[in-house]
C-alpha cells in the first residue's frame, strides 16, 4: 500500500471523509456533463436533482463511468476487491434552482445487511459554497444511524432529514473540481444548501458495495445492482447493457 494510499484511509478513519483530486480526466468529465443533460432531455419529468437508479443498468455510458478503473482502484482501498454497484444518482442542481438537500446519512435510506458500502460523490462540475457544494460533519460517523423524518415544510431532494440535531457550527463545506472524488462513509451526517448561483452543480453518486454485502430490498434483483469487479458473492445482479445504434448516449467504451 502506498504512503499517499495509507494516509487517505488514516484520514477518512478518523474523519469519515476523503477527497481524490484530479481522478478523470476533462474529457471524461465534458461527456458526463452532455450525459446529464441528455438524460434530462430524455426524460422531462424528472428534474436535474433526481436522474437515478432506475436509469443506471439500461444505459451504457452511465455503466462505463461507474466501472472506470480508476473509481474502482479508489473502491477498492475501502471495499476489497470484490466490488458491485448498489446505486447511482445524478445530483443536477440547476442554476438558481437547485434544491437542498437536508442532513442526513445515507444508510439510514438503504437496505443493506450489514451496512459495509462506500460512497464516491464524483464532480461532474466545479462545486463550491456558492452553487450549493455538499457539507460534511467530520468525525459524525463514529454515531449510530439516526431515525429518519418527512419535511413537507422545505422542498428539498429528498423530502425528509436527520431526526437528530445538528451543529452546524462543525460542517466543513467539500469545494471540488471537476473530476475530483470524495469518498464518504455511510453514517456520515451531510447536506448541502440550494443552488441560488448562476452555474449548475453537478455531482453523481456512486455507491460501492463488497460483493459480501447484501441488498435486502424485495425488488431483486435491484434496479442498479451491477457486478464491476471480482467473484460475484450473495447478490443477483442486473445485466450490463448492449449498445443499441441511435437509442444510447454517445460512446459506451
């Protein structure tokens, strides 16, 4: 294990977060970033903040950037080396009306058993405290999962927070650049403003899986689960797509 390796992991134990600068390249990221808005043309009822899981495992170019080696090759220092995809989303805030999204940790929303899963938030645009970027609690996920409750009151993405209070006198706001990685840890408590910039944020969650981790949703197989490294462990997995001519986002490979 590198040194640059050892200290990643050391600063994500004792905080719950870590960010990869420069992980793929401009060219990569300018795809995604036509992808997002091919997606939003194709599917009009949903809005920039909520392209996601049901719209992974039928399209190629969205599985080619979640199976890139070098997300994987970060995956995998958390995970081990066999790795699936549990979900994806496309996080679009447009400009000037981008929702919030409200503190919360992403297990409290997930079935998983046991909860051994990794997220990489990868920055398909520039993120900063003006667009709306994403803000972390450091070192909140050495707490236990909290209840989860509904806010009608704020229109936020996903319509419920943390039932548990927060000091935001400690959040950390996460600045990216298009194509760095931030890694975070499933308990951690994070949120992030509404996009009242003139710029779009642009964030796709990725969420990796040890193939040893079970997806105990009665929807089986799960819509996004997707088999991207090794032995294939206690899950059934959709297929990957083939290309269909005139039907699919630019290059799938």
């Amino acid at each position: 294990m590198t040194s640059h390796v050892s200290e990643s992991l050391e600063r994500y134990e004792r905080d719950g977060f870590v960010i990869f600068r420069n992980v793929l390249d401009p060219g990569l990221m300018g795809q995604a970033s036509e992808h997002v808005a091919w997606l939003q043309e194709r599917h009009p009822e949903l809005r920039g903040e909520d392209l996601g899981n049901q719209l992974v495992a039928g399209d190629p170019f969205w599985v080619r950037l979640v199976s890139d080696h070098r997300l994987l090759d970060i995956a995998e220092n958390f995970v081990g080396p066999d790795i699936a995809l549990f979900a994806s989303h496309y996080i679009s805030k447009p400009p000037r009306t981008g929702r919030p999204v409200l503190w919360h940790q992403d297990g409290a929303y997930w079935p998983l058993d046991p909860m051994v899963v990794i997220t990489l938030w990868l920055a398909v645009d520039d993120s900063t405290p003006e667009n709306g970027c994403m803000r972390v609690i450091p070192r909140s996920h050495r707490e236990n999962l909290h209840e989860l409750r509904p806010r009608a009151d704020v229109d936020s993405v996903l319509g419920s927070e943390s039932a548990t209070e927060v000091d935001e006198s400690r959040a950390v706001d996460l600045t990216l650049s298009a194509g760095d990685v931030e890694v975070h840890h499933p308990h951690i408590m994070h949120s992030s403003h509404a996009n009242t910039s003139p710029r779009r944020r642009c964030g796709l969650t990725i969420r990796y899986i040890p193939t040893s981790t079970r997806i105990t949703s009665s929807e089986q197989p799960f819509p996004s689960a997707l088999l991207l490294r090794g032995a294939p462990g206690v899950n059934v997995y959709q297929p990957w797509p083939e290309p269909i001519p005139g039907q699919n986002f630019g290059r799938s490979s």
